[in-house]
C-alpha cells in the first residue's frame, strides 16, 4: 500500500492498525511523522525504530519516490526539476527564491489537454493526470534534501491544469496544508486553474483559504478564444460568476502578448472585470522564445498598462520573467530534453 497517497490521517489510522496487530499501537506516533512532517526517504534512514520494525514498515509500505532526471540553476537562483515517473511520464516543478519565501510551482498533470497557445505544455497534448502522491511529492522531495528544505509556498502552475485531476488535487491540497502532513498553510498554497467551472465551484467549498489564480489572458470572449481553447466550454460569462463563490482574494493571471490583449483598451476592459470582483492582476510577461509566433510585450508596456489598471483602481503586479536562462517556463526543459534525445537519436541513426 502506498501511505504517501492518503491523507495524513487515514495514513496515520492505517499504520496505527497495522502496528497493533503486531505490538504496540502507539508506535504509529512515531512512524507516521516520517511519512511528512519528518520525511525519510525510506524506512532504513528511520534509525530511531527498530531494525525488524523498518524492515517490515519497508515490506508493507514502501515509499515510492520521484527520480530526478536533470535540474538547471539559473543565476536569479529559480531551480528547475525535471521529474521522472515510474510509467516513463516526466514532470517539471520549479523553485523560485524570494527573499525568504521558497516558492514551488509544481505539476498536476503529464501533459495539458487544454491546449492554450502559448504554453509549452498546452502543444505536447495530454498524457495523464498526476496520482495524489506524484503531486506531493514535488514537495517532498525538496523536503527531503538537505539543502533545499521543504518550500515557504507552492502554487500549482506546473505542468497540467489542476481543476482537470480535481480528485487528485483535492487530497493533494489537503496532505500539503495539513498538521499532520506538510504543514504548509492555506494561504502560502495557490491553484492556478482556466476556470473549470464545476471543480472551481468545489474548490470554493473547501474551508481552508487556499488562494485563486484565474489565468484570464484576455478580457473578452473573442480574444480569450483565440488563445485559450477552454474558452469555448468555459467561457468567461460562465467562469467570472462562479469566482463570487470565493470569500478570499483572487489573483488574475494575465501573460502580455504584443498585438493580441495588450492595448491600453484591454487594460480598460480588464479593469471592469477585475474590480468588481476586487482582484488582483498578476501581469506576465511572455516567456521568451517559448511559442512560435507570439512576441512578448516590452516591459515598458507592461508598466504602461499596469498604471492604467492603478488609474482604475485596480491592484496590478508587474511579475518579471524568471529564469532567462534555463527552460523555466511551464513544459521548457521537458521539451528542450525531449527535442536533445531526438537530435542525439538523429546522430546516432546518422552515424549508424
Ligand atoms: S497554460 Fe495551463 S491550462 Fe493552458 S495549456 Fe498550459 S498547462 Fe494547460
């Protein structure tokens, strides 16, 4: 059985009856903190527990774990993480260095279904939703070394769109937030989602003040529709309503494309969206290189219309884009890996 793909205290419960059936029960106080709170990366390191109890636990439970296919350190410090899966899946999470805040933006999904143009994930299609554990893991296994040490905060604007593997996500959020699992509060954890109208609708319900990040992209019907294919199912006339359900601020995501949302006009029409609403607008700009076709705004421009959001009394955010220098962007290294193993294939068949 695989603990780590529980919730902290159903994994808890779990290890409690198994070590009552062989001896004392209250053992589980001391097992089930090495699941999260205390991680090891095996039951062997768990040196504090008997030789013949690890031995067992590593039997019973053994503690499955991402392989680390590459990273890439930038000189702004953002680390990148190229993660392989069991089934040959590979997944990116990056860490984004803050002062003192450890940002982690981490993957729900092998792959995207959604198909948004300017997104390296959305071009490789869908390949399969993340498991629970393969979610959290991202997170355990910084917690797990030394250097790195478990993330002030983690947002899921990986790889995937997280309200398409909501029941995945779902326990995700809770193992992440929990006491007894990673213990990383509410409100340090943001789903960043297009809008999937009925998931959105039961993150709202959750009780914990996770935040909301709505990547938007455009502010009306026409232009979000030729970006963002969703759009077509969940268009914006359906979304925006069911953001009121959120009793916490929401964060509109908003990449700068030149020529396709970036006139001072777009800003105007965003502001109507985003005040009644009270969002903040996160303005990003357009990894560079990243889609063919599509150019990034100037950071000019983003200032320009930022302060036109300010004049209408909207809170706007200039993000800038981190990792130059390495595939940072969501799906990079994945396919820069991908296209290296082709080229080198290439070669070999060449020289063959
Ligand atoms: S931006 Fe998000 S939802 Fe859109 S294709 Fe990329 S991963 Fe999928």
């Amino acid at each position: 059985m695989n603990l780590l793909d529980l919730s902290p205290p159903a994994a808890a419960e779990t290890l409690r009856q198994w070590l009552a059936e062989r001896g004392p029960g209250y053992r589980y106080r001391q097992v089930a903190p090495r699941l999260w709170q205390r991680p090891v990366a095996s039951w062997e390191e768990a040196t504090d527990l008997p030789r013949e109890l690890r031995a067992a636990l590593d039997e019973a439970f053994p503690l499955p774990r991402l392989r680390l296919l590459t990273s890439q350190l930038s000189k702004d410090g953002t680390r990148k993480f190229l993660w392989g899966l069991a089934d040959g899946a590979a997944v990116e999470s990056v860490l984004i260095p803050e002062g003192r805040r450890q940002t982690l933006c981490i993957s729900s999904q092998s792959g995207c279904a959604y198909g948004c143009v300017f997104c390296a994930t959305g071009r490789m299609g869908f390949e399969r939703h993340l498991a629970t554990w393969e979610i959290v893991a991202q997170v355990r296994e910084l917690a797990l070394d030394p250097e790195l040490g478990k993330p002030t905060n983690v947002v899921f604007m990986g790889m995937g769109e997280p309200l398409h593997n909501w029941d995945a996500v779902d326990r995700a959020l809770t193992t992440l937030n929990h006491t007894m699992g990673l213990g990383i509060g509410a409100r340090h954890i943001t789903v960043s989602t297009v809008g999937v109208v009925p998931n959105l609708r039961k993150l709202a319900a959750r009780p914990e003040q996770f935040r909301l990040a709505l990547s938007l992209h455009a502010p009306t019907h026409e232009q979000r529709l030729a970006i963002m294919p969703v759009e077509k199912k969940y268009s914006l006339d359906r979304v925006l309503p069911a953001l009121q359900a959120f009793k916490r601020r929401i964060t509109f995501e908003y990449v700068m494309i030149s020529g396709k949302n970036d006139s001072l006009e777009d800003a105007d029409r965003l502001a109507a969206l985003a005040a009644p609403l009270g969002a903040l607008v996160n303005l990003l700009p357009l990894h560079p290189g990243g889609t063919p076709g599509l150019m990034p705004a100037s950071a000019a421009h983003l200032k320009e219309f930022g302060a036109r959001l300010e004049a209408l009394g909207v809170t706007a955010t200039v993000r800038r884009s981190r990792g130059l220098d390495i595939d940072a962007a969501c799906g990079q290294l994945r396919v820069a890996i991908e296209r290296r193993r082709q080229v080198a294939a290439h070669q070999d068949a060449s020289v063959e």
